[in-house]
C-alpha cells in the first residue's frame, strides 16, 4: 500500500481509497464481489468545486467572469479535483482523511477534505471545501460508477423524485421542471428532503444511496455501469444556482452508502 492509498477493512467490505488518482474509491468489495467499475476514470471520484457541466466553462463571481478549461466541449465538466493527487492528513480504524488546496485552473484558493468511514454494513463519506481568503461559488458532489451486473440480472435503479429537470440539446439543464420520466437517463432530479435512490442486483445485494442534499444526477446509458450521483446544486449551478464558499461559511456534503445481501 503506497502512501497515498488507504484500505479500509470491516467485516466483509474492503474499501480502497487512490489519494493519488484525484482522491477516487477505486474498489469497494462487499463479501468477495466488486460493486464499482474498475479503472483508472471509473471507481467513484469527487466532483469539486462544481458538478456535472458548466456551461462553455464559464462563470461568474459578481462582476468578474472566469473562464475554466473546456475539457467536455463545448462545457467544463465534473470539477478539477479527480484529476488531481490528494494528501493522507490522518485517520484511524475503519476511516481516512485526505485533503487537496485548489490551485490553477481553478481562480480561487481553498481547500477540500474528504472523509471515509467504513463499517460492516455501509460506507460514510464527508466532503467540505473552505476558504480563507476570497468568497467563491462551488458545488460539491460524487460520481459513482456502479457494475450495471454482478454476475447475474441487471441492477435496478429505485427513487421517488419531485421532479426531473428537462435536459436541453446541450445537456444542460433548461430551467424547466416537470414529472420523473422513465429512463434510460443521463438527467438530474430534486428530491428537496434528500436523495434516496435504492440499487438492486436482484438474488445479490441492495444498495441504498442517500445524501442530505437535494440534487442527484442518474446515469445509466452505459452497458457496463449506472451511476448515481449526490451533489449540492445542478449541473451548470455555478451559474443557476450559485452557493458562495466564504471565509464563515464552508459549503459542506455527506454521502452513505449502506447495502445488505439479498
């Protein structure tokens, strides 16, 4: 084990923290079986200090507009810091801490800590991202890809959203709301009291997702995995629905994981 990576043991689940590959899961293990899609771009990584897509990679603080990489054209997508290594700080049995400072491309300074909690029966993750300096906006969030098969039938993906936001030609979302409609999606949803969205391998294992924040993006065009994805506003939020990290007031997101065998 290199010292950016942390394994975390209990019971029959083994985490695997890569600090060096943008603080990503690389592997979760429930009973001998991998849950997540493997790879060097898959596992689950952090999105941060935005979500999904910024629209031209562009945004505003105030009066000053930024313009960030275009690595999704024509948008800036998924944040800067999965690409990024990560330092271990600390922790103890069964948890992780790593942190990362933001630097260029990304026009402000602040820092991101990521906490993972490991016990028999689910994973918890913190994410917090602070500033001492400049205010800015951000949004925090998770990208998990999940193996679409375990072996036998197909994952099936259970939620109850208040509402889907209709996704425009560019994928971004239009500002227009309307009621959840079936899949395949690559869409987001609000669920105001918190995301709850259940995965189930049928005769295998249950999973469920669930987060205090009211956005999640559900993804499930790909044959080898369905990803889904709490985060802390919209895609394109930067711009629709800006949340301000200040010096008083850090922009916080929690995600659990908890599973039984079925």
């Amino acid at each position: 084990m290199t010292q950016d990576t942390a394994t975390l043991v209990a019971g029959d689940a083994e985490l695997t923290v890569q600090g060096g590959n943008g603080c990503r899961i690389g592997s979760l293990r429930i009973g001998g079986t991998e849950v997540l899609r493997q790879g060097d771009h898959y596992g689950s990584f952090p999105m941060a200090p935005w979500c999904g897509r910024t629209e031209n990679g562009q945004f505003r603080n105030g009066g000053r507009l930024h313009q960030l990489p275009v690595n999704n054209p024509p948008h800036a997508i998924h944040g800067t810091v999965r690409d990024q290594a990560w330092r271990r700080s600390r922790g103890g049995d069964g948890a992780a801490v790593f942190t990362y400072d933001l630097v260029e491309p990304w026009p402000y300074a602040g820092r991101v800590t990521q906490v993972f909690e490991l016990a028999e029966d689910s994973l918890t993750v913190r994410m917090g991202l602070e500033t001492y300096a400049d205010s800015f906006p951000a949004q925090l969030g998770w990208h998990p890809w999940f193996q679409r098969n375990l072996g036998a039938d197909d994952v099936r993906i259970d939620f109850d959203a208040a509402w889907q936001e209709v996704r425009g030609a560019d994928h971004l979302p239009t500002g227009e709301r309307v009621d959840p409609l079936p899949g395949p999606w690559d869409d987001c949803f609000g669920m105001p009291d918190g995301v709850a969205v259940t995965l189930t391998w049928p005769g295998q294992l249950e999973l469920k997702v669930t987060s205090p924040s009211a956005w999640v993006v559900v993804y499930d065009e790909q044959v080898e995995a369905v990803c889904v994805e709490p985060q802390t506003g919209p895609p394109n939020g930067l711009n629709t629905l800006p949340r301000l990290v200040t010096p008083i007031e850090p922009l916080e997101a929690t995600m659990r994981w908890e599973w039984r065998s079925l």
